[in-house]
C-alpha cells in the first residue's frame, strides 16, 4: 500500500512535466479503465489458481514495471507514451490482484478471526495513506520521478518476500472453483452465487447506494464547499483529516475487539446516521465544526464500511471470495466515481446545500436496503 501510493505521486508528477495537465489526465484515467474492465475476470482467476500465488505473481510483475520505468526515466526523457503503458500494465495487474487479496483471509486465519484481520487491514490504509503521499513527494523532491518510481519499486520489492512466507490452509470447497469448466461459467456461477445469497445480494446493493451516495459530496462537493467557506486547501486538508482519523479509530477499535454484536443492524444504523452527517457537513459555518463533522462521518463510514467488509469474509463461500471481492471493487471504484460529475453539475445548478442531501438521501437508502432484508439486518459476526 505504500509502494502504491507513492507511485501514483510519481505518475502525477511525471505525467504533469512531460505533458499537457489533460494529457496527465488521460495517463491517470488509463489504469481506471483496465481495472475497471477486468476486475470480475481477476475475480475468476483469484478463485481457480489460488489467491497467494496470483497475489505473489501480480505483485511481481507491478515491481518490474515500476522498476523498469524508473530506469528508463533516469537515463532519458522518455515522454508520455512509457508512463500511459505503466498505467496500463498497474491497472490490468489491479485487476487481478485486488480480488486475489480480497480471498486471502479465510485462507489464513478462523472465521472467528476474520473480523479482526478486516480492521487491520482498513488501519493499514488509513497509515499507508498518510505516510505514502509525503513519502512519494520526498522522493520527487529529492530526484524527480525517476526517484520516487524507484521508491516506489523499491517497497512494493519488499512486500514480496513477506508475501511468498504467508502459509494458507487448503479449503475443501476449492475445488468447487476449479471445476467449474471455462472462465465464463466460473463468473457466471460467481454472479448468480451473489444474486441468489440472502446476505450477499442486498449486502451489494446496499454497498452500491452508499458508496454513490458518498463518493461525490466527499470528492467534489468537499472541494467546493472549503472554496466557498473560504477555508481553502489547508481547511480541506483539516476536514480530510478529521473524516480519516475516525475512519482510523473505527479500524482499529474492529482490530482491537475482533468482532462487534449485530453486525448488519449496526451496519444500516451507522449508514443510515453517517447520511445525516453527510447532509449537515453543507451547512456547517466555521471550520472547527466541518472538521468535528467530519470526524463524525468518518467514524460512521468507517463503522459501517468494516462491517459490510467483515460480513462479506464471513458470510461468502470461500471458494467464490476472490469473485465476491471483485464485485465489491467493481461498485466502488467502477460505479461509484461516477456520482462525481452529477454531483458537480447539480452543485452548479442547485447549489452545496440540496446536492450534499440528496446524496446523503441516497446513501442513506443502503441503510434502508440493510434493514428491509431480515437476513442481512440479522446477521452476525462468527464469535
């Protein structure tokens, strides 16, 4: 995690000198595209070969070239086209690694556990985050992007070997994957093991509602509103903060207690008081109360979120996690980015105030969603 974001520092940052800020833009898009394409295909390939290996493999091949590309610019100016082939080869790779990665905690702790495993893992992001981004900006001061992509390489090299010493438990159920003939009727059989699930099924609508609800006020209407609230990039900063300290403490709290009662009932009742506080966040005069707001949302999004991730480990099949997890990315990073140029335009329209409620309205309905299924609100977290 951190070796990802310290290339995505490094690739800003090179495609920013070497062309014009849309051709930068066109280089950053050119990762989403192929992740977003072929994550239920990585889905498929994590549960027929077996996650560590696709894990270690895909994880290999981001270091080469990564690797690669912080040669070639440390010897020549290469231009635009080297960085767009990085992106596109980091993004293919994402797609087969993050379901992979999403597979793996059944296969190396208990149920019981499971909970735990997924707290850690939301901490590791928050710290990832607030070390990555400062680490990659060290790295271009220091050399430019050669250096920071050498960094980066140098720590996604160092994950490897604690990669390839994680021992996983063989699960019965695996070989329910690989016989299920060709990769299509392998996704196919994934798909229809989420549509017919009466935990998963409204557990992936409820995810989709509340993260296109989430998604556009905390990207673009957050920008906008510290523009207008006259805070600026510092204010925007703060509020950002305060939103991933409580994510944090959520985290760690699910890290330290390992599992916490009424897993989907507390899910939709965080979801559903995390929507208001996204809705009050526009009104909010003074930038010490943005932030406290923040730290709210933060802490309810967290909350829910962990628990929506936890019930998805425990309440999957093992045998399909790796296609489960790829349709929970696909929501997140393929559907939900769209709710940003709606909320864009409708703030242009209507202004901060109606279109950070109405998102938080529909964020609010995955809550809804959690309780109209019995099922789902009933479910538990392994003891």
């Amino acid at each position: 995690m951190l070796g990802d974001n310290v290339y995505y520092i490094a690739l800003s940052w090179a495609a920013v000198r070497a062309g014009s800020p849309s051709q930068a833009g066109l280089v950053m898009a050119a990762g989403a595209v192929p992740r977003a394409l072929l994550l239920l295909g990585g889905g498929v390939i994590a549960d027929r070969f077996g996650p560590r290996r696709v894990v270690v493999g895909s994880d290999a091949v981001r270091c080469a070239a990564v690797l690669a590309v912080a040669a070639l610019l440390s010897v020549t100016t290469p231009g635009l086209w080297p960085l767009a082939a990085l992106a596109l080869v980091f993004g293919t790779v994402d797609a087969v690694f993050m379901p992979a990665v999403g597979a793996l905690p059944a296969r190396i702790t208990a149920p019981g556990q499971l909970a735990r495993v997924q707290g850690l893992r939301g901490l590791a992001i928050r710290i990832a985050g607030v070390v990555g981004a400062p680490l990659g900006g060290l790295g271009v001061a220091l050399g430019g992007a050669a250096t920071a992509f050498g960094l980066a390489g140098l720590l996604i090299a160092l994950s490897l070997p604690l990669l390839i010493t994680v021992r996983i438990r063989p699960l019965p159920v695996e070989e329910t994957a690989r016989e299920a003939g060709t990769a299509w009727a392998g996704l196919v059989d994934g798909l229809r093991h989420v549509r017919r699930h009466r935990v998963l099924g409204p557990l992936m609508l409820a995810i989709a509602l509340g993260d296109f609800g989430f998604v556009g006020p905390l990207n673009v209407g957050l920008t906008l509103l510290a523009d207008r609230r006259g805070w600026g990039a510092p204010g925007m900063g703060w509020v950002l903060a305060g939103f991933g300290v409580g994510a944090g403490a959520v985290s760690l709290l699910l890290a330290v207690r390992g599992r916490v009662p009424r897993a989907g009932l507390t899910a939709a009742w965080s979801i559903l008081a995390g929507s208001v506080a996204i809705g009050a966040l526009a009104y909010v005069p003074v930038l010490p109360a943005a932030v406290g707001v923040a730290l709210l949302v933060g802490l309810l999004a967290g909350l829910s979120g962990a628990m929506c991730g936890a019930l998805l480990q425990t309440q999957a099949d093992p045998a399909y996690l790796g296609r489960i997890t790829a349709v929970a990315s696909l929501v997140s990073l393929g559907l939900a980015p769209l709710s940003m140029p709606f909320a864009a335009a409708a703030i242009g329209l209507w202004g901060l105030g109606p279109v950070f409620v109405a998102s938080a309205a529909v964020c609010g309905l995955g809550g809804v969603v959690v309780l109209c299924f019995p099922h789902l609100r009933r479910a538990e977290l392994p003891a």
